[in-house]
C-alpha cells in the first residue's frame, strides 16, 4: 500500500502597507518610463532630441502594440 505523506500548511507571505507602497510606486513609475519610450518617444517630444535610436530600437514593439509612427 502507498502512504500519503501530510504536506506542511503553506505559510502567507505578510507584505507591510509600506513596503507595498514603495513597490507599487515603483512598478507604476516603471510602467510609465516603459509605455512612453514603446508609445510616446519620437522626433518632436522626445527626451534625446533629434536621436531616433530609442524609436527604432522599440520600432516593431511600436506596431505590434498599435501604436502608429509613420
């Protein structure tokens, strides 16, 4: 006969408010810096100038995502 061996109750993993905020702040402030090199990031607006070679870096994620540039 086989025995079933008992697992451990799992224990939950206890994030303090604080520690959440931090990391949801800095998600978000990643998310941002993310979506407006992919989105927003050319020619006119863009940080670097005239220097395209975050645009054509992201260019295909670009239109992938639906984002137009041309």
């Amino acid at each position: 006969m086989s025995s079933i061996s008992a697992r451990p109750a799992s224990t939950p993993v206890v994030l303090p408010v604080s520690k959440s905020i931090v990391w949801l702040v800095g998600t978000a402030l990643i998310a941002l810096a993310v979506y407006y090199f992919i989105g927003v990031d050319q020619g006119a607006v863009s940080v670097f100038g005239n220097d395209m070679h975050i645009h054509e870096f992201v260019h295909d994620a670009r239109h992938f995502l639906g984002f137009p540039c041309h």
